[in-house]
C-alpha cells in the first residue's frame, strides 16, 4: 500500500502515519494544491516519472530524476523533501527492477495510488505535488509483506500453534509410555499365566500318575500284589478298612470250642475266615499266659475278644457265639450247603458201629444242618485240632455261600434263629456284615486261612506275614517267651483245690502259671520238659512244688508249656479241701 492515498484520484490526500494495535494502517489528511500536468500525447505515463521509452538515457520532461537516477532537489520550496516514516522491516533488501537498466523506477513502479487504476493525464486538471512524487513509494510487493509483518505481530491464536503441537507430543510421549507399560504387563501376565498353566499341568499328571497306581493297587495288580483271593497270592496291606467280627462254635454235645475271624477288607473287595488254634497263647486279665480255648472257657466273650487284639493287633467290632444247634438251623435256613468234605464222618448217634457215614468224602456234597455240625465238629483220634477247625473254616464258607446278599434278607436269617447276642453285636449289625461276606463269597473274592501258631502257642514269622499283616493288618505280640517258665499243671489228685494251690506257689516262685485242667487220678506225679535247655528249669519247678527230683522227665508237654506237671496223690496239700 502506498503511503499518500488518494480515495478518489482527485481528492483529498491522506498521508500513512503507521499502524494501530490491530495493525491496520493509520493515515492523515494532507491539504492538496492543484498544479498543472504536462501534456502527454500517449496518455499512458505520468508526467514527472522520467520514463525514457528509448532508453536514451536522456532525462525526460517533468522527470525529476537524472540519468544517473539519483533524485534532485524540490522544485518548488528548496527544501528538503519530506519522506513518511516507514517501516524498515517493510524496505524492501534490493531496488526495484529495471528492465531497461535506465536506473530510474521499474516498468510498472505504481505512483499516486489512483483506486481507478489510470494515472493523472490531459484533463484531470491536477498535478501531484514535488514533495509527493519524491516520497518513496513501496513495491507492489510491499502489501503483502504489510501483512506478513501485521502477521507477525498480530497474535491469534494460532500464532500459539507451538503450544498444541507440544501439548500433542505430550499425550504421544504419554501414549508410549502406557503403551510401553502395558506390553510389560501384558509380557509379565503371560509369563505368569504360562507358569500356572505348566504348575496346573504338572498337578494334573501327578494326580494321573497317583491314580494311576492307586488303581493298579486297588485292583491288586500291582507287582507282589494281589486280590483274586487264589492261593498263595498277597494283597496290599496300605491304609485299608477291615471290618473284623470273632465266631465262637461251641459243641454243646461233644463238648470244647472252635474260634475264627471274619474279615471284610472294605478296601480290597476281599473277604476271609481266619481259623485260630485253640493252642494260640495269649495274656488273661491278670497278666498271666493262657491259651485261646482257656480264655473262652474262662474269660467269656469280651475278655477273649480283647486278648485276641492285643495278640494279633486287630480291632474286633463284636463277638458272635454260635452254638452247634444255631449252625444246624442256619444251614437249614439257607437251604443246606454245598462243600467239598476232605474225610468220611459217621453219625454220633449211631448206635452200631460199621454203619455208613453221616458224611462222606467228597467234592460238591450237600450236607443238611445235621450234617454241617457233624462235619465242623469232627476230629479224628490221633488228630490235630487244626484239622477240625479247618471243617469248621469249609462249612462257614458254604453258608455265606447259601445266605442272601441282600441287607434286609439276611437280616430275617439273623432273626429267625432266635439266638441271643451278645453285646454289642445287634441282629442288624450281624445281618449286614453277613450279607456283604456272602456277596464277596458268591463273587469268589473269599478265602478261607489257618493261622500258624507253633508248638509253644507263640506266633510263627510266617504268620506275622502271610496272615497277621496281610489279612488283619496286625501287628503280633505273642506273650515274651523269655520273661519266665511257663509251667503246665494238670490235676489228677482227685481234689479240686491241687491246682489253685499250685497256682499260687508257682507265681510266687516268679513262674507262668497255664491251667491244664484235669486228668484221671494217678498215684504218683510227673514231671516233664520237651527241651533239654528246660531241664534245669523242670528240676526247679519240682523243688518248688515240693516234688521228688526223679518225677523230672523228658517227654511231651502241653500246649504253650516249657514245662509240664500232672499232679499226683503224693502231691501234699497245706491243708485238706473236699
């Protein structure tokens, strides 16, 4: 923009001051005196420029430059021209250009600014002043960087782009940095979501693994294990439950008692009747040894029962006395038995002798009620009881092979044979256990087994092992053998009070005291050890009771014995008792 503005080419002149706080321009009026313009017969140029359209080099009428360009005085005053204050930033860094090397203003160089675009000529009647055609006039140039230099000075908001672009880097440096924290936590959660995957993994196969073989040991198949119940073959003896209940038969003709235990291993699907010699030495109430039969005999159903778990280590739920006409009508009730008998067994009541037997021998053999007792009860002459107590072992199997498997049905069994238990073994207790062994016993998954008991009536190793330990899951504890000499005392006196005073002079004597009950009466006693190494204790035991020493003999003993003593007339009693 020109610093003399003319609003209408031909009015009032207005002089550029500078610019206000918005940076728009500022004028003031200037007082104009009209003068005379020069002809120009083309009417194209002003007059007062100097342009040469020869490029003579000639300065032109009315041209108030020279031909070196430089700019004289004022024609009119003399005085120094007056030039408007201009901004330097707005000076333009080189001269106008001047296409015909002239030296004077560019071809195209504006003048007076005229709104109309036409320079003064013939018949405006107006002549701009010396003063206004010296001023220095800006390039066309010049507006548009006014308004670069208004730009830069005029603050608007996007002026402060700056901030927003670093507030936008912010929020990226911000971005990343949460970006770069989640894929750490993102890494971190992985990691641990693998660990628990590889820990739940290997969880998994362990329990596999402990499944595995707990099945493999449930099943009995297991090296060195076993559950078909066949001969010869061991079961795992781990944390099982056993439900264990003692059977007592006591023949109430012929007189003595039969003993086992009935095993149901919960755990191996496992059933046994475990036969226990009469001869098994056990430990009574007050601490003396006494045998198995003595001990039923003597101490009853509870006192036994606890001997036989400290001996055996066992837990025994209850006792179950089965006298031979209760095992006649039980056989009955199941609708007899089918057994293999391993002997002929003639009839007790047979009145003459060479009559056929009751029982024969044989695979597959019914036998009635009748016939059952006769079989369980029978002992040959000469025999050892083992053999009877294994008859008995064969018909208990048979019947749990007739009785039903079914809770309630075996319970009416229980029931129906009117038998008075003892406590506190119940007609349902019996009648369940009852039903779940004859289950296993139909399913062959019983068995039927001998404890082995040596001469002495103490426990063999192997019965520690094959039986104690995988059957009952016990622990032996027979009587020490060592603690002191087991003496023997059988009566033939014909006095009732011989063995009780005998008892107390050998317990006095620090000796075993084993009642061997009573014999037909003898004259003279008799002294007896099996062992040489117990001889010295046989001289002893005969000094002790008063006895002579050659009664003292090698020969056999009694059960669970070191030594033996069959008290004769010539035993001298402290005082006479009838």
């Amino acid at each position: 923009m020109n610093d003399r503005y003319d609003g209408y080419a031909g009015g009032d002149q207005y002089e550029l001051v500078g610019y206000d706080e918005f940076g728009q321009p500022v004028y003031r009026q200037v007082s104009q005196q009209p003068q005379q313009q020069g002809y120009d017969p083309y009417g194209s140029q002003p007059q007062g420029y100097g342009y040469d359209p020869y490029a003579s080099g000639r300065p032109q009428p009315g041209s108030p430059y020279g031909t070196d360009g430089q700019q004289p005085a004022s024609y009119d005053t003399g005085q120094q021209q007056a030039v408007p204050p201009y901004d330097a930033a707005r000076q333009p860094s080189a001269p106008p250009y001047d296409p015909y090397g002239t030296g004077g203003p560019a071809a195209g160089a504006p003048g007076p600014y005229d709104p109309y675009g036409q320079a003064a000529g013939p018949g405006t009647g107006q002549q701009p002043r010396v003063a206004e055609q010296t001023a220095y006039i800006p390039q066309q140039a010049g507006p548009a960087e006014d308004e670069e230099s208004r730009a830069g000075r005029d603050y608007r908001t996007e002026q402060f782009a700056f901030v927003e672009e670093q507030a936008d880097d912010s929020e990226d440096v911000i971005d990343w940095l949460a970006f770069t924290e989640n894929r750490t936590e993102r890494r971190e959660e992985a990691k641990r979501r693998a660990r628990s995957r590889v820990v739940a993994l290997v969880v998994v196969l362990a329990l596999v693994a402990v499944g595995g073989v707990g099945y493999l040991w449930y099943a009995g198949k297991l090296p060195g294990t076993s559950s078909d119940g066949k001969p010869g073959a061991t079961t795992a003896v781990g944390a099982q439950n056993r439900d264990v209940i003692v059977v007592h038969l006591h023949n109430t003709k012929g007189g003595g008692t039969s003993t086992a235990l009935l095993v149901d291993n919960t755990t191996t699907k496992q059933g046994t009747t475990v036969l226990l010699p009469n001869s098994l030495a056990m430990t009574d109430d007050n601490g003396s040894t006494t045998t198995l039969a003595k001990s039923v005999d003597d101490d009853g159903t509870s006192g036994t029962r606890d001997a036989i778990d400290t001996v055996l280590g066992t837990d025994i739920q209850g006792t179950w006395r089965l006298d031979t006409p209760y095992l006649n009508n039980l056989v009955e009730l199941v609708g007899n038995i089918d057994i293999t008998t391993n002997t002929d067994v003639p009839d007790p009541d047979a009145k003459k002798k060479g009559q056929a037997p009751l029982v024969k021998k044989g695979e597959d053999q019914t036998l009635s009620g009748r016939m059952a007792v006769a079989y369980a009860t029978y002992r040959a002459s000469g025999e050892a009881q083992n053999a009877q107590l294994e008859r008995f072992g064969a018909v208990m199997q048979g019947v749990l092979r007739k009785l039903s498997s079914d809770k309630q049905a075996a319970t009416t069994t229980v029931q129906t044979l009117a038998q008075i238990l003892d406590p506190p073994l119940t007609d349902a207790d019996l009648g369940a256990f009852l039903a779940k062994l004859a289950d296993l016993a139909k399913g062959g998954d019983y068995k039927t087994a001998l404890l082995p008991v040596q001469q002495d009536g103490t426990l063999s190793e192997s019965a520690s092992n094959s039986v104690i330990k995988d059957v009952l899951g016990g622990t032996a504890k027979s009587p020490d053998a060592d603690a002191a000499v087991r003496v023997g005392i059988k009566n033939a006196t014909g006095t009732k009070g011989a063995t009780e005073q005998a008892r107390v002079v050998l317990v006095n004597g620090g000796y075993t005291f084993l009642d061997s009950g009573t014999g037909a009466v003898q004259t003279v006693s008799r002294i007896t050890y099996s062992d040489a190494a117990k001889k010295a204790d046989a001289t002893e035991v005969a000094k002790t009771l008063g006895l002579p020493a050659g009664s003292v003999k090698k020969g056999t003993v009694t059960s669970n014995a070191d030594v033996s003593v069959v008290l004769g007339q010539d035993y001298k009693l402290s005082s006479p008792t009838g």
